[in-house]
C-alpha cells in the first residue's frame, strides 16, 4: 500500500500542526503495534491452554468411559496442547505402542479419534492379520525413554 500523502500547507502554523499531528500518528502507531503483540502473545498462551485441558478433559474421559470418545480434539490442538503422543494397544495381541501424532500426516481438522480406524499393529500385520488399535489416551512424556536414565 502506498504511503499516504499529506500536502504541506502554506502557512507557518499550520505546518507545524501538520507535523505535531503526523508525530502523534507516529507515536500511536509504535504503541498500538506493542499492544498488538502482547495481546498476541497473550492469546496464543490461553490458545495452547486451552489445548491442553481439552487434551487433558479427553483423556479423563476415555479412562472413564473406556473407549474411543467422540468429540476429541484434533491432531493439531493436540500438538499445540503438548499431547502430542498417542498411547495405543493392539486389539489381537495386547501390544502397546506410542504414536508420535507431529510425525503423521493428516488434514488439520482430523481427530483424534478418527486415527483409530487408520492405526495398525505391525507385528500382526506382518502375520498378515490387520486388526485396528484401540486408543488409551494422550501423553505428554517423551517417546522413546533414555536408557542412561
């Protein structure tokens, strides 16, 4: 966008009401800037809040429930919340396992729950058997624990 243009009137006076007023402009402008970003940073804080008591309400859910819940946040609110694991079970041979939810690719509205029917044990398929998972809840702890620790 172009700059704006302000002719410079003839007078004294009124240049100099000109430039007091483009001043005032100036000085609003970095003020209003600086709040933006505060309420900005502010917002994406509640944001990821919020993401994480949903995650957090889901999964006292799916413990209470014992299934698959329906609504459940999606995979980015997920991330977003730090859930960004997805603790499942294999429903044939009783295996646990940990999804990294950040490294499959989805659309961003998918949900959580709708990754049940697309999760697969590998060790039964290469049995040749395709049974779906059964999800347990989101995790926040680290994938793949150190074995130093």
């Amino acid at each position: 966008m172009a700059p704006k243009y302000h002719p410079t009137p003839l007078f004294g006076g009124d240049r100099k009401a000109l430039a007091k007023e483009l001043g005032r402009a100036r000085t609003m402008t970095t003020i209003l800037a600086r709040q933006s970003a505060e309420a900005r940073t502010k917002g994406e804080a509640l944001i990821k809040q919020a993401d994480r008591l949903l995650c957090e309400s889901w999964n006292e859910r799916m413990w209470a429930g014992g299934g698959p819940i329906d609504p459940s946040p999606s995979v980015d609110q997920a991330i977003n919340g730090a859930h960004a694991r997805l603790e499942i079970e294999c429903s044939r041979c009783k295996a646990r396992r940990v999804v990294d939810l950040a490294t499959l690719r989805h659309t961003p509205t998918t949900f959580v729950h709708d990754l049940a029917s697309r999760l697969r044990c590998s060790a039964c398929a290469k049995a040749g058997r395709r049974p779906p998972a059964t999800l347990l809840q989101l995790s926040q702890g680290a994938r793949d624990p150190d074995p130093e620790a």
